[in-house]
C-alpha cells in the first residue's frame, strides 16, 4: 500500500511493505506502458505511371486522355438527360449571392464480358453553400420503399 501524510509540505514517501513493481502501478488504477515498437507508416508513391483503366478526376483530364471522344459523347448525353428533366433554369445571379459550383464525376463501369461503360455524372457541390441561410430552399423530400408500402396498406385498411 501506498502511504501519503496529509500535512501540507510533506513528500511522498511509499510504506516499506510496497515495492515500486508493475502490480503497485496496477492497483492504484493506472495502466502498464506499452512495450509495443512503434514504426512510422510508410507509403508508397508512384508519380511517373499513367493508367488508362483509372478513371478521370477532373474534365480536363478527361479531355486529354486517349479515350476522350467516349467522355465527352457521355458527357453530352448527361447534359442532353438533365435539360430534358428541366433540371434547372437558365437565369441571372443575384447581386451579393454566392452560386454553388459543380463538378463532373467520371466512372467506367464493367460488365461480365469486359466490356467498359462509360457514365458522367454532373453533381452540386453542396459543402460550398450557406447552411444558415440555403437550407430553406433544397429541401428534397425521400422515403423509403418500405415506408410508402405501409402507407398503402393503411390506407387499404382504413378505406
């Protein structure tokens, strides 16, 4: 056991029947150090190699990469589908009123056969808008499958 004096200006001094060992470290309620080695994370960095099958961060390098003819056909028929659904309106930007930008989001998708699929998607990005003052007006109601189903059987029930 440890003994400490309550008089004010004393030191600490351990009682004679307890040692300095791990088991008095475990019983006043702390932890044994780790005796684990620790090493740093090494990763590694290959700058030099281009890859084809990846697909393309930015529009720009989707223009520049051999297959470009086939992302931007993709990326035509994605603004084709958006101007059809009247996904947006074309319009001037209010005075002191921030415009959330877009990006283009690339994939190749791969069927059984091996057989690339190219697909673009032009996405908001949300993170860049005010969320005291936006949030009122991109509110996007979903429900779930399940939910809308029970709904339907409640209302079958109740007539």
């Amino acid at each position: 056991m440890v003994s400490m004096s309550d008089e004010p200006g004393t030191e600490y001094n351990p009682s004679e029947d307890s040692d300095s060992s791990i088991e008095s470290v475990i019983e006043a309620g702390q932890r044994e150090p780790s005796k684990r080695v620790w090493k740093p994370t090494v990763f590694y960095q290959c700058q030099n190699v281009h890859n084809e099958q990846r697909e393309p961060i930015t529009y720009a390098e989707a223009m520049m990469r051999s297959d470009s003819t086939k992302w931007k056909e993709t990326i035509d028929r994605e603004i084709q589908t958006l101007e059809e659904n009247n996904t947006w309106e074309t319009c001037d930007v209010p005075e002191n009123q921030k415009v959330v930008s877009s990006k283009w989001v690339f994939r190749i998708k791969r069927d059984d056969q091996d057989f690339p699929k190219y697909k673009a998607r032009l996405v908001a990005r949300g993170f860049e808008q005010d969320s005291i003052l936006d949030l009122n007006d991109c509110y996007a109601p979903v429900a779930k499958l399940s939910t809308v189903r029970l709904f339907v059987v409640i209302a079958t029930k109740l007539n």
